[in-house]
C-alpha cells in the first residue's frame, strides 16, 4: 500500500472554513475534508485497520469535528492545518 500524502493546504480554506459566512465555511469544510478524508483513511489502514473500520472510524471522527464546531476561529496564522488535525 503506498503513502497518501497530506495535501498542502490553502490558508484561505482554512480561514474560510473558521469565519463568515456560513455558506463561504460550508464550502470550505466541504475541501477541506474531502482532501484529507483518503490520507486519514489510509493513515489508519496502515495501523491494521479493516476497510470498513477504518473509514467509520475517519467518518466518525469528522463528524465529531463538525459537531463540535471545531473549526470555528481557525487562522492561517495558527500554524499548519494538518498538525492540527492530527493533534
């Protein structure tokens, strides 16, 4: 199984998903975590993950995100997207 690198991600996204507008965030989140849905998924297949397990556990963990209005207040200057979710 080959790695599945983190995109980079623009800054405007995630500001856009952190602030305004609440269609501007929708549209945002919707990038942000369709980009970084498969490196997840694979990050937890490479721990020994089932297929099914891992991508509920992904699904899961960015619904609880979103529920969590988590993304709220997030800034470029924040340091790097991917370090935070990670975290």
């Amino acid at each position: 199984m080959s790695i599945e690198p983190f995109h980079t991600t623009r800054g405007s996204l995630v500001t856009g998903a952190g602030t305004g507008d609440p269609a501007d965030r929708r549209s945002a989140l919707e990038e942000l975590l369709g980009a970084d849905w498969h490196p997840l998924y694979a990050y937890l297949r490479r721990r020994g993950r089932g297929p099914e397990h891992a991508a509920d556990l992904v699904q899961g963990f960015l619904a609880r995100l979103l529920e969590r209005d988590a993304f709220a207040g997030l800034a470029r200057e924040g340091g790097r997207f991917r370090g935070w979710l990670l975290a």
